[in-house]
C-alpha cells in the first residue's frame, strides 16, 4: 500500500481509502514518483491523460465534493452538463460547483437539483442569479485579484476541476485559452483534472499553457464558444457617454481598461483618431480588435509588457477569438498579477472605465447589487480604479460611466442608495462619474460640490428632486 500511494498525485493521496480501486481503473497512476512529481501545470510529466466521453469522465464525482469549472467563453458547458446529469441519476449530493462569471444553461442550478448541487460564484452571471436570489446558491465578495488566494490558501479545495482547453500541440502543450483568470491556482491545488478538448479554443500566450499530463480524463469536443456582442448596436445614450470619455479623458498614448458592453464598446468606437493606445484589462472587447487594425493600438507607451495587450479572461464574437488565436501581440496572464494595482498604477496615463448601477450623491458607488438582490460582484472595479488613482505618473484616470436613468426611467444619481445595496467603490476613490449629461470630477470636492456636480450629470428629470433631496441630506444647499 505505502509504494501505491508513492505513485499517486499527492492530493489525490487524501482520497486513497475511499477511491483506490477507482484511481487504478481510471489511469489516476503517475510513472513519476513522489520526487519528480510537480503540480505546476506546465512541466511536462511521464503519463498520458484517459480519453473518454464526458459520462464517463464525470463517473468520479462523489457526494459532498467541491467541483471548480473555468468561466467566460472557456465555460466547459459540455462537461457541466454531463455533471448534472451524473449527480442527478446517482442521487449525490452536497457538490459545491465553484466559478467566475460562467456562460451556457447552468442545468446544475436547477430548482430539483438544490440537494444535489450548489453555485458557489465569486463573479456572478445570469445564469446563476436566480439561484443565488432564492438561497440555492452563494456568492463570494471578492475582489477579482484575490481569487486565486482562496486556491493558493486552501480555503477551496477542488476535488475536481472541468476546464476548456485547445488541442494539444507537438510538445503536449494545450492552452487555457480564452480564461486564465483563477484557473491556473485552481489547477494547481486540484485533485483531478477533466479536461474538455475543443479545436475551436483560441490558444493564447502567457500563463495559461497546461500540459496533457496533468489532466486525468480528457473529452474531445467540436463546438463553438459562447458569444457576446454580435447583434445590438450603442444606443443614443451610449455613444454620447462613449464620446465624452473619449474627446475628454482618454489621451493619446493612454493605456486602457474596460469591461464588456455597450458603453465600453461605445468607448472604444470613438478612439479611431488616437494615437498610440495600450490595453491593460482584465477582459476587454471586439472593438479592440478594430483599433489595432487601424493602428491606434499599438502598446508602445507601456513600461512593462511594451507593445503587447494584456488581457486575463474573454468573452465577445468570433472575430476577437480569432484575433487572439495564436497571437503573440497578446498576453494573458493570471488576475493576481494583471489586476494588482500595483501593476495597474505602472502603466502609462492608465485610464479604467467601469460601470455601475447607480452612484449616491456623496459619489458612493454600486455595482454588485439591485437593493439586497445580488447582480454581479466585485469583479476589477476597485483593483483599476484604485490602479489608476496611483499611476506612477500621476496621469491616470479613474472613470465611473452610467447613463442617467434605468429603462423605467429612474434615476441612477440617488440621494441615497437602494436599502441593503452594497458599495463595491466607496466615495473616496471616486474621480470621475460620467452620463450621457456630462462629466462630473468628484476628486477634492466637498460633499456639497460633489452633489453639485453629480446633480448637472442627472437627468434633467430628476434635478430638482435630487437638489431637495440633498438639501435634506446635507443641511445645505449644493454648491459649486
């Protein structure tokens, strides 16, 4: 028995009583002993990953197990469904399944399925929201760059982790591609490692090439990534904010950080007349692609990573995965290091825009939350706002974009926040908050000048309420 689990990944040593006979049928033996062994996923080791279909790879899934699943466009839809459907005909239950922002159905969230299976999200999307609203699922509030700390500290401890990967190449290598993010402290502190093999996944540069012997079970797919961004235009109200920023904040040779969505995308629709930008974000969208055809984007201001994008995770069209398949231009690397703002603040005139669900008078800011519902998360909000605050040049930009009102027509400038909303950028690191209206510069301001200025960028709608309401909050009127 002691020179069996000499043989076996380390972790996987935990789990011997209970899986010896599984391990064994399920190729789980490493040719390398003990001190050859290393869990970092880019060292090549001496044994050969099980093919098979998802069924049967997700046969090891036991009761009471956490399961963590690559996020974004990389989400391995197709083995998460196999895992519901395993954990649903074997009766399991107690799974935590462990994510960023996933795409696809999310069949384990189910309302039959609360026993079996539960979301456990550190960036919320939409397929989970739901759960997380009717307490069959949890959310994490983190910040985007300690992620991997919940790895690397063993507070997660996956048993099994479900990734997305392109085909290996002549040396054994497969990429993360689109999602490196957590995934790589996720690996690295696995049991088992499922692998879903799919030639449509860009293989990018940087940190997120994994061997083939690191994964125990591998899947060969044909199917092509999760979309976003293919139909609806900028509205009104986008392109207008999107030129704001634009003809006002961005400056040539800026380095830039942005989400996905209309007003990022609106952002980078009206930057084909600037010269010399860079991308340092921890995503950023199908519009980039354009203003590097162009020229616009070259990096070549960048003190660190000059004249490459730095990205971490993607979701968008079939023209950005093209565009970074194989692209040295591109480099994406772990979220501890592209989200540290202390890296954030060495780019030159870092300028990041976020946006947000509404922002208070003081500048207090919310995105996570609709009231008490939960919406999102934390995700890189604070980690570029704050990066950029610090730029090394005293040039950067931290920028807050909203349009002015919801599409029932309330306003996103409150007196106060919704009861129980949460301030995932707190009025101190606010700078700039733009609408459709204009541009309010909160930095230095007193609170009355800070509910001047964001009363001028409100709809011309609200104003008035919103100048009473201050009044009321204040004890003075708002001031210039």
């Amino acid at each position: 028995m002691a020179s069996f689990v000499m043989l076996l990944r380390p972790n996987t040593c935990k789990r011997l009583v209970k899986t010896t006979a599984l391990a064994a049928s399920n190729s789980l033996l490493w040719k390398n002993n003990y001190f050859t062994y290393s869990n970092q996923i880019s060292q090549p080791l001496d044994r050969e990953p099980k093919f098979c279909t998802a069924d049967e790879a997700l046969k090891v899934l036991e009761s009471g197990q956490t399961v963590f699943a690559q996020g974004a466009a990389a989400t391995p839809i197709d083995l998460l469904n196999a895992m519901t459907k395993h954990g649903k005909e074997r009766n399991l239950r107690d799974i935590k399944v462990v994510h960023m922002h996933t795409e696809g159905p999310a069949t384990y969230c189910a309302p039959e399925l609360k026993d079996i299976f539960r979301s456990v999200s550190t960036f919320m999307g939409g397929n989970v929201r739901k759960a997380v609203a009717e307490g069959r699922g949890d959310s994490i509030p983190i910040f985007l760059h300690e992620i991997p700390l919940l790895f690397r500290r063993k507070m997660i401890q996956p048993d099994i982790a479900l990734i997305h990967v392109s085909p290996p190449d002549q040396h054994g290598y497969s990429s993360l591609g689109t999602s490196v993010d957590c995934v790589r402290a996720a690996l690295e502190n696995s049991k088992i490692i499922i692998a879903q093999i799919n030639k449509n996944m860009p293989r990018t540069f940087g940190d997120g090439i994994i061997h083939q012997s690191h994964f125990d079970f591998a899947v060969n797919i044909d199917t092509p990534l999760p979309e976003h961004g293919t139909s609806k235009p900028s509205s009104e109200v986008e392109t207008k904010i999107g030129k704001l920023i634009a003809e006002n904040l961005v400056e040539d040779g800026a380095t830039l950080q942005m989400g996905i969505g209309n007003i990022p995308d609106a952002v980078l629709n009206a930057l084909h007349n600037h010269k010399d930008l860079g991308i340092h974000s921890e995503m950023f969208a199908g519009g980039v692609v354009d203003l590097v055809a162009k020229g616009c984007v070259t990096n070549n201001n960048k003190i660190i990573h000059k004249g490459r994008i730095v990205g971490s995770f993607l979701i968008g069209t079939k023209k950005l995965y093209d565009f970074v398949d194989n692209n040295p231009f591109i480099e994406m690397l772990e979220i501890n290091y592209v989200n540290n703002t202390s890296i954030v603040a060495r780019n030159p005139k870092m300028t990041a825009i976020n946006s947000a669900i509404e922002v208070d008078l003081t500048g207090q800011v919310c995105s996570d939350s609709i009231g008490t519902r939960m919406f999102s998360g934390f995700g890189g909000q604070v980690d570029f706002i704050r990066g950029a605050a610090e730029g090394f040049d005293g040039k950067g930009k931290p920028i807050i974009a909203l349009p002015s009102v919801t599409n029932k027509g309330e306003s996103k400038i409150v007196s106060i926040l919704k009861p129980g909303a949460g301030v995932v950028t707190s009025r101190a690191h606010v700078h700039y908050v733009v609408t459709e209206y204009g541009i309010a510069q909160l930095f230095g301001k007193t609170l009355r000048q800070r509910a001047y200025e964001l009363i001028q960028i409100a709809h011309p709608d609200h104003r008035e309420k919103l100048e009473k309401q201050a009044f009321e909050r204040l004890n003075t009127m708002p001031c210039k």
